[in-house]
C-alpha cells in the first residue's frame, strides 16, 4: 500500500509541475497532456489491481476439506488379560470434515470411521439471516449445557452418555451470538438416524447416545431391547449471559431445556423434560466449568431403564437422574520441540438421585492435553465407578472404582 501511494503522489506531482510552470504548459501539447493523463489512470488501475491481488478475499465460494486421524494407547486395572499384555493400541478413527459455503448457503459437516462402525457427528445446511442469526437444517449439534463441550478431557464428562452433552439430532436449529448474548432455539424431529422406523443396519452405530427402547424389568443392561421407543418432536431452548470483567476476565451463567416426546412406531409411549443450569469462568489462562442438570424420562409401561444405543452397543440408564459437573482447566503456552501448548485439567462428574438404583456413577478424569504442530494429544488417568467405558454401566451398582490409562493421539489437517 505505501508502494502504491508513492507512485501515484509522484506522477500527481508531475502534473502539478507541469500545471504551475508558465513556459513549461506553453511547451505543453494537449495531446501530451492527455497522455500524461492516462499514464497516470493506468498506474492506478495496475496499483488497484496489485493491492485487490493481496487483499485476502473474503467472501469467496468454495467448501474446506479436513479431518484428523487418531490412535490410542489404553491400559485398564479392571482387565487383566490387558493388563498382562501392558495395555493395548489401537486404531482409534479417521474422520473427514466439510465447512464452507456456496453462494448464501453455509455447508458443516463431519463423518467419523471407527474400527467397528461409522456415523455422522453432524450435517447440516445454514443461512445467516443476519450478522447474529443463523438458521441450521438438518442434523444439528442440540444445544444444552455449557457449549461447545462440558469438559476438557477426551471422555467427554459423564453426561456425554446420558446424550446430554454434544448430541446431535435431525432438525432445525437457530442460534444468536452477540457479546453479551448467546441464544438458541431447535426443534428437533428425531435422531440422526431416521427415529423409530429408520432405515440403517444398527440403532447403535451412532456418535452419541439417543433413547432407543425401554428397559424392562429382568433385561440386562446390556440387552437388545424388547420395547422400542425413539425420541420425536423435541424442543429446545439454550440461553446464556455473557459479561466481560476486563482483564482478560469473563463469565457467563446459563440455562437449558428440553421437551420432547418418545415413540415406539405407531403411537405415542412417553415423554421427556431435561433442565440445566451452567456457567463458565475465565480468568487469565484458567477456566473453571461448572453444572447442574436433572432430566425424567416418563413412560407409559412399567420400565427399569432406558436403553440407548451408541458405539455399536446397547446400554441403560436409569430413567430419572441428576447430574453435578465440575472442571478446571490452565492452558499453558510452550516452546519444547514442536510442542506448542500444555492444558492441564481435572474433570470431575456425578450422576446422583437415580429412580430404581442407589449407587452413584462418580467419574474424574486428571490428564494434559498436548498441542504440537498438527498433532493434538489427551493424556488421561480416569478414575470411575458404575461409567461406561470404565468398567460398568450408568445402572451398575458397585460400589468400587476402576482406573483407566488413557493416551490419545491425533493428526488433524
């Protein structure tokens, strides 16, 4: 830009000279002149062109690929064959991610391969009707809870498993961003995968956990359910305070709800209410997360549970619970190799006052995450009882905790 200036204030000097010199403009053909005159409109024109060039363009159409690609190295004190083997790695996923837009219509999209199944985490058509509102249709990120993640670590806190915690859905969503203001609205029809009567080869084979059947007394908890039941015509409401404290200082106290119905193929069998209350502290490079959340599950026949299914497998929970998160996180930044960032956090989780079961689920998770280059690494000791993936089941009642060693490594691209 300063190139761009000198060179056009030269020439218009150049002509200034010629305008204020008596003998000189007497010399001065008309033709000259208008020469001079393009000459100069042509270095603009070559200068306009240069800076537009370097100007990065903002609006410009087209769809951004990416994706990561993650293994994963786990060593259980619960199971003694692994243990013998000094734990076990394993392909954890691959998974390709589309963002962009054509024209007016924004286009978000990620697919996700594991080892034993494939799904969707979402997919979705957007449109900014204005700078602070979008529209999204089709499956869509439910809002509930602190967003975008009630948690630092790479197990998600326990509400991930109750489906109350980064679920997704096929619907309509519209959400509202301001400094001060975060507010969002979806209706949700039914689960990704098509509700009741959807066509895929296993209610399971989904990213999160969404209601699939009711348990009945004398099932195991991990059991094909005899009752089907799927989630149908949800509402949802998110709203969430921001305040700016300065000094790189800031909170934000929210609420959530959700209102929804269930369906077994031909009439209606129950309904749902989930509430939350949230909020988010920032200071410096702390942040602490906190949480409440309570939901009840109603149903019209007599029931122990409710199955969801996720990751290629049936599981229960009870069907009425709360829910008590707490985590702190410091995002330390560094220069040791290619490791940019060290965050350090402690997760803690606790599913309470469960219908039909005493035991508590309790779940903490105390690791680092390991920013380096491309690479993006958890490291976690999870220390749990009666959680998923960590020996038991939200319905299990033991009263004894399982330790889980957990390192996941990704590239992302």
């Amino acid at each position: 830009m300063k190139y761009g200036i000198s060179r056009t204030s030269v020439s218009l000097f150049v002509l200034v000279g010629v305008f204020s010199t008596p003998t000189l403009a007497q010399q001065i053909t008309l033709e000259e002149l208008r020469e001079q005159v393009e000459r100069v409109r042509a270095e603009n024109q070559e200068l306009k062109e240069k800076v537009d060039s370097i100007a990065p363009a903002q609006d410009e159409d087209g769809i951004t690929v990416g994706g990561a690609v993650r293994f994963q190295y786990v060593y259980e004190d619960y199971n003694t064959g692994q243990k013998d083997r000094g734990g076990d790695l394993d392909f954890d996923i691959f998974r390709i991610d589309l963002n962009g837009k054509m024209g007016d219509v924004i286009l978000s999209a990620q697919y996700r391969w594991f080892e034993y199944m494939d799904a969707f985490r979402h997919a979705y058509f957007g449109y900014n009707f204005t700078d602070e509102w979008q529209g999204q249709v089709g499956i869509v990120i439910q809002p509930f809870g602190n967003m975008p993640y009630n948690s630092h670590n790479y197990f998600f806190s326990s509400n991930f498993y109750l489906g109350l915690e980064d679920n997704n859905g096929a619907g309509v969503r519209f959400t509202k961003r301001t400094d001060v203001w975060d507010l969002d609205f979806a209706f949700i029809l039914n689960d990704e995968l098509g509700g009741v009567d959807g066509a895929t080869v296993s209610k399971t084979d989904r990213y999160n956990y969404d209601v699939v059947g009711i348990r009945l007394p004398g099932e195991g908890a991990y059991d094909d359910p005899t009752e089907v039941a799927a989630e149908n015509n949800t509402f949802m409401a998110r709203v969430a305070r921001k305040w700016n404290l300065g000094e790189d200082r800031s909170f934000e106290l929210g609420g959530s709800l959700q209102a929804g119905d269930f369906h077994d193929g031909t009439t209606s069998i129950g309904d749902r209410r989930n509430y939350a209350i949230h909020g988010i502290y920032r200071t410096g490079r702390w942040e602490f997360q906190g949480q409440y959340s309570t939901y009840d599950y109603d149903f019209e026949i007599a029931d122990a549970g409710v199955v969801l299914g996720a990751y290629a497998y049936y599981d229960t929970i009870a069907s009425s619970a709360d829910s008590y998160t707490a985590n702190v996180a410091y995002s330390k930044p560094v220069s040791i190799g290619p490791i940019s960032n060290l965050t350090f956090y402690n997760n803690y989780s606790l599913i309470t006052n469960k219908r039909d079961y005493n035991e508590d689920t309790v779940m903490n998770v105390l690791g680092v995450a390991v920013t380096a280059g491309g690479m993006y690494t958890y490291v976690d000791l999870v220390t749990a009882k009666n959680q998923p993936f960590v020996g038991g089941a939200m319905v299990s009642e033991s009263d004894s905790y399982n330790t889980r060693f957990n390192i996941n490594f990704g590239y992302y691209f």
